[in-house]
C-alpha cells in the first residue's frame, strides 16, 4: 500500500503524482479549461474560486430580507411573547446576521480568476492565491501572491467523500504542495484543480515545463475572464486579478 511522501500529506490524500522532473505517466490534458496565455516563456492557467459564481449572493440578499421582515414581525406584535418564543428569535437572527455576510463574500471577495504562472525559463511557479476563513466574514479575506522554485513543487491526488440527504457526495481535485528545499517537509500549499483534469493538468505543467509548447497540443483561444456577463452580479462586482507589479513582469519574462 501507498504511503504519502510529504509531511503533512493534504487532507483526503488519494496518492502522490510524479515528481516535477519525472516524464508524465498520463496523457497531459485541461479538461474543459485552456490557458490564459502560452508560449516559449510563461504558461497561465486558470482557477476558479467555485465551480459556479453568482448564486450565493442571492442567498445573501433572501436572507437579509427575510431577518428584517422577521424583526419587524416580532416587534409590532403586541401580545407577550414567551421567553421560548424570542429566545428561537434571536437565535435564528444571530444565523442569519452571519450567514448573510458569509454568502454574499464568499460570491463577490474572490478575484474573477485566480490563475497559475509557471514560467519556463526561470523554472518559477507564480500563485494568484485568495485566501480566507469561511467561517469568519467579518475579517477581511485578500488575494496573497506567491513565487516558487520550479524545484519545490509537488503535487497531490485528493478525494473526499460525504453523506447528504440526497445521497453520497464525492469531491476530488489535486493540490500543489510546496516543500522545504531538500526536504518533504511542506511550507504550503494550495489548489490546482477541483472536479476538473486532475492528474492530466498536472502532465500538462510537466510537459511544458520539461519539454516545451512544442510538445503539448495547440491550446484553444484563451477565455477573458473580464469578459462577464451583465446578469451575473457577484462576477461583475468581484475584483479583477492584479498582480503586483514586480512579480508580474518577472513571471512573464525571461531572465
């Protein structure tokens, strides 16, 4: 049986994929995804934050509307209400006041992409990364970008598994971990793919990183994630990716 390499293994670890120097034991492939950009230089592919956007931010506004409607009921009553009775009140106003915030950050804080460089020449991996608490929506939730040595990456099969009252829920992706230099003890770590190519992304950075372009099929026009649609209002207020200055031209150029 398999054991994990890396110190801590990811939460639902499945298996280890080959080492970044290792030729790729499956076919490299996007899925459904194409790159923002590839060339001899630099490869950038996207992530996003959820597999769809746009649809929290109506449970935020539900929600709201339907404690003030509730607050309002409550007070224009004009009998005794039992201490029972406003106990479950507040209870379910105290939910509401921070589930309401919850669903609409989780829609609207995340960039519109959160894309990957993986720039060749200077064997770096450049992360757009978002991080956050979901259970805290009132600290604030920042995109951090990080820069690693080609040599630091690994990656990761996860798979998890749980029971709803629909049925058996299963979720799985892969996750870059990033290791100590000489070492598998991991500093950080980070998504690659959620329910998308999985191990065939993780070919397809390999590929290009060892090989080149030259050796992965022509990719389909690159998507604009800027490009959204009028009726999507999360993606429409969400913030576009930025990065900073320095680290975006290092990661789109050679030394």
């Amino acid at each position: 049986m398999k054991k994990p390499r890396l110190v801590p293994p990811c939460s639902g670890w499945q298996e280890d994929l080959p080492h970044p120097d290792e030729v790729p034991i499956v076919m490299p492939a996007l899925g459904f995804d194409t790159p923002n950009h590839q060339d001899d230089v630099f490869l950038e592919l996207p992530r996003a934050s959820a597999l769809i956007r746009g649809l929290m931010i109506w449970f935020a506004l539900a929600m709201s509307i339907l404690m003030v409607v509730l607050s309002w009921l409550f007070f224009s009553i004009e009998q005794k209400l039992r201490f029972e009775i406003w106990t479950i009140f507040f209870c379910c106003l105290s939910v509401g006041v921070w589930s309401a915030p919850i669903f609409w950050k989780f829609d609207v804080s995340p960039p519109r992409d959160m894309p990957l460089r993986f720039n060749r020449t200077r064997q770096r991996l450049y992360a757009y990364n978002f991080n956050y608490r979901w259970w805290n929506p009132f600290e604030r939730w920042r995109v951090e970008p990080v820069a690693y040595d080609w040599s630091q990456v690994r990656a990761e099969r996860w798979l998890k598994r749980g029971a709803t009252a629909h049925g058996v829920v299963i979720k799985g992706g892969v996750v870059l971990s990033i290791v100590k230099p000489g070492t598998n003890e991991v500093i950080d770590r980070f998504p690659l793919t959620t329910m998308g190519a999985d191990e065939h992304a993780w070919a397809y950075i390999c590929t290009y990183m060892q090989q080149g372009p030259d050796a992965l099929p022509p990719p389909d026009p690159p998507k604009d994630h800027n490009d959204v649609s009028w009726c999507n209002i999360a993606m429409l207020l969400a913030p576009k990716v930025k990065w900073p200055a320095d680290m975006d031209l290092e990661s789109r150029t050679a030394p």
